[in-house]
C-alpha cells in the first residue's frame, strides 16, 4: 500500500469515471429498437453497436493495465476519458449506423484505458483489510450502472432523443476529468517490458472468435467468403486464444498475463466468476427490453422504470455488504448473489408472455436488486486481496479482461440466440421467422405475432440464467481469506505465494 493521506475522495473521483463507462455497456439496449428506427437499421447491425463497444473495450484491457502500472494510473486514466468523452459526442453526431459502430470502438478504447486504472488505484491506496469498504464502492458502481443504464436511457430516448444517451457523458466526462485531476494521487511507477506478440495474439483470437459467433445465424453458419467459413473462424479464434496462452506460459520476458497471479486460488476463481457475470448482465437486458416494448407497447422510460427496484434495493444494500464483506468468507455472499440473479431470470422467462399483468416484472426486479448487492463487491474483493502492489495494474488488468470477455461473449451468443429462437417461433414469412428476411423489427408487433415473439425472449433469457448459475457453483470453491498479517510488514502466506510465481513466470 502507497500512503496516501486522503483515499476516499481519489476514489469516488475515480468512481464518477468509471461509472459513465459501465452505463455506456447497457444503455444503449433499451434505445435499440429506436436506433433501429432513426439509421434503417436491421437488429445484428444493431447488436454490433453494443458488441463493437465491448469488443473494443476487452481487447486491449491487459495492455492498459500494464501501461498504468509502467507510466502511472493517473495519467491513463486521464487520457482515457478524454478519449472517451470525444467519441461519445461522435456517437451522438452519427447519421448512420456504421459511423455509430466506428465511434462505439473509439469508445471503447477510451474505456479500455482507464478501467484497470480505477482497481489499480483502489488496490495501492487502500490496504487488503480496508480493502472491502472501497471494493463495495467500486463493486456497487458496476452493479449499479448495469441498472441505471437503461432506466436513464429510457428517460432520455423519450425525452430528447436517442443520440442524448451519448451527449449526456460530455459534462459528466468534464467533471469527471477536473475532479480526478485534483484528487487522484500521483503514484509510483514500475518498468515494464510489453509483450507485443501477447497483445497481438490476443486480439485477433477474441475478434475472430466473438465476430464467428455473432454473425454465425447472418451467414446460416455456412461461408462467409469463398473458403472462409463461420466455424473456421470460431475455431481459428479458439486456436489463437490457446496458442495466446502458451505463449504467456514461455515467454522468459514479461508475459501480457501473468499466469503466476493464477497460483491464487481465489483469484483464478473470482476471474471465472466475473466472466460470466459479465456475460449475464449483457445478455439477458436485450431479451427483456425487445419483449416490453414489442410486444407490450411500453415506452423505453416505461419499460425502463420496470427496473427500478433492481437499482434501488441494489444500491441500498451495497454500503452493508461494505462493510460485512471483510468480516465473512466472501464466497456466501458471492454464491447466494448469483444464485439469486439465476432464480430471477428464470422467473422472468416465465413471466415472459402477452397477457401477464405488467407489474408481475416488479418482483423479479426486485431479487435481482438483492443478487446483485451480493455478487460484485465479493468478487472483486476476492480477486484483488492477495494482489502484490507492483502487479496490481496487470491483475485488475486481468480481472476487467475476463468480466469484458464475458460480457462480449453474452452479448454475441444472445444475438445468435435470439435469431434462431425466432426463427423457430415465429410463422413462415413474418419478420425474424423462418423465412424472414433479417428482422427490422421497430414499434408493436401484430398480435399474432406477440405469442411466439414472447416464447422466444423467455427461452433466450434462460442461457444467461444457466450460465449464472454455473457461478454460483464456482463461488462455492473459493478459499476462506486468510487474516493479514500487516500490510507493508509481512504478507499473507497467500500474498508471499503469489510473488513468487510471479517471479518464476518472469
């Protein structure tokens, strides 16, 4: 820990920041159908401006982390968010819905630089027995906007128009930036060799990788051109992926991830955890808003205010989880959370039909407030305890990959889902069915249609249910904290093991 006399207000500067780049991953999902509408746009195309921002958004996560740990977090982050707030006046400026991508990857970019930043920032200043107070704040900032997103979104989609759930960040941007300016300490710096092959490796596995999933329905899983085929480049992305990992295994330099940080147990499972949270929170909004405005006629601000609950109960219970989490072995907290979140999905599929009474939703909304005051803050606290300060920009570096990486993947693998359900519920002919061309669905579908359309979101919604669940199942293995034994003095036995693996890994 770095002594840093006043941490609190360099936090909630932080969190100001990083809260405006975690609405921007949900926000756009309830101004979709809208965005549809204003660029003539079909719903992969539209999908691709969520995809693209988190695709850009996870790729270069591991370099940035790196990069603040060799030139300071303060600066990346600084940098980052002047980035950020010039591509979300660009999004807003667009005309049409491939200019819209294209600024959504700048976007991203932006927000690639300064997440690991902001955990970078909170592991230096805050010591493993504070750490939780802090975590809950930081947790409950990522918990929160994945719940705000949309209820702001459907306010300003309605009142002003969708290209405002982009100019909104510029003042926020400028806030953010004179606010973390004043507070956010100078930190030390550490030297760091970068893995070029690593970055390289990395980025072209998860790109062919998310692009073969998610346009896999749009080609019939058949050719995309001449020999290049949508499973050729699904396994070609799972083959980078792997030879990424080897790579990191023999390279004698300075590896873009370390695998010596996954000696940690608990850290090598709250990275599982928070991958597929990530791909949770992403995928199961898309379902839930096309089925409340298509075939409910709602509103994006009514369908939005349908969540409500989750942001209210959620926020609430955020500060007790603070200050519990260091007491308790964290992985009940983590394990109800998520089981809590798989139990409300699944509630909601079965809710999902033309003629339920509108405010049934409210009740799973609601448990979904309570799982996730339980998931974020034990996980990230979990991950980052035995973190040693000079690697604490490539663990959170990490940490925010595999929560991108999941949330990519759920947003890819929703889109294919969604499609082919369609296609199954659907009538021959009818936009998105059997024999649709594509599915340029905007306003209130015909009745006829509203039964299967239905059927098809509930039954989509149930993956990230099941895949939820799985890390509740995952939560259950993390290893009871050890107490630490003076931060600064001695480590923990955990923190003294992971330092040494990663001195062996180079």
């Amino acid at each position: 820990m770095e002594n840093v006399a006043r941490p609190w207000p360099a936090l909630w500067s932080l969190v100001i920041g990083f809260f405006m780049i975690l609405i921007d991953s949900t926000i756009v999902s309830v101004a979709n159908p809208r965005i549809m509408e204003s660029l003539d746009a079909d719903i992969n195309s539209v999908i691709w401006v969520t995809s693209a921002y988190l695709l850009a958004y996870a790729v270069p996560l591991l370099v940035t982390g790196r990069l603040g740990d060799r030139f300071g977090p303060k600066k990346l982050y600084l940098l980052g968010l002047v980035v950020f707030t010039l591509a979300s006046l660009w999004c807003g400026l667009s005309g049409d819905v491939q200019t819209l991508i294209a600024a959504r990857v700048l976007q991203g970019l932006g927000a690639a630089i300064m997440t690991p930043q902001t955990m970078a920032v909170i592991t230096r200043i805050f010591p493993p027995d504070r750490r939780g107070a802090a975590m809950s704040i930081w947790g409950a900032t990522a918990g929160m906007a994945t719940l705000v997103g949309p209820i702001l979104g459907g306010v300003l989609v309605d009142s002003l128009g969708w290209e405002w759930i982009f100019f909104v960040n510029v003042p926020v941007g400028i806030a953010g930036f004179i606010l973390a300016l004043r507070n956010v300490p100078t930190l030390s710096t550490h030297p760091h060799r970068f893995d070029i092959p690593g970055v390289v490796l990395s980025a072209v596995g998860l790109f062919l990788l998310v692009f073969g999933i998610q346009e896999g329905e749009t080609y019939n899983w058949g050719t995309i051109i001449g020999p290049v085929s949508v499973w050729g480049l699904i396994i070609a992305g799972l083959l980078v992926l792997a030879g990424f990992v080897v790579w990191q295994g023999f390279n004698k330099g300075e590896p873009l991830l370390p695998l010596g940080l996954f000696r940690d147990r608990n850290f090598s499972l709250a990275n599982l955890g928070i991958t597929m949270v990530g791909f949770t929170v992403t995928a199961f909004g898309l379902p839930l808003i096309f089925y409340y405005q298509m075939v409910r006629g709602l509103t994006p601000t009514q369908s939005a205010l349908l969540m409500v609950p989750m942001a209210l109960i959620s926020g609430g219970l955020a500060p007790v989880v603070g200050k519990i989490v260091d007491r308790v072995n964290p992985k009940y907290l983590a394990a109800a959370g998520l089981t809590l979140m798989a139990v409300a999905l699944a509630w909601n599929a079965v809710l999902m039909q033309p003629d339920t009474p509108i405010l049934m939703f409210l009740l799973p909304s609601a448990i979904l407030g309570f799982a996730n005051a339980g998931i974020w803050a034990p996980l990230s606290t979990t991950a980052t305890r035995n973190l040693p300060a000079r690697q604490a920009g490539a663990g959170s570096g990490v940490y925010n990959t595999t929560r991108q990486f999941g949330a990519v993947l759920g947003s890819a693998a929703i889109a294919v889902l969604i499609q082919a359900r369609l296609a199954a519920e659907l009538p021959a002919g009818a936009p998105g069915g059997a024999a649709g061309e594509g599915m340029p669905l905007t306003g209130t579908l015909p009745d006829a249609l509203h039964s299967g359309f239905s059927t098809a979101m509930g039954q989509s919604i149930l993956l990230p249910a099941g895949v939820i669940l799985v890390g509740a199942a995952v939560a259950l293995f993390f290893a009871k904290p050890q107490p630490v034994q003076g931060w600064g003095g001695s480590k923990p036995a955990s923190s003294a093991k992971v330092d040494a693996g990663l001195d062996s890994a180079g």
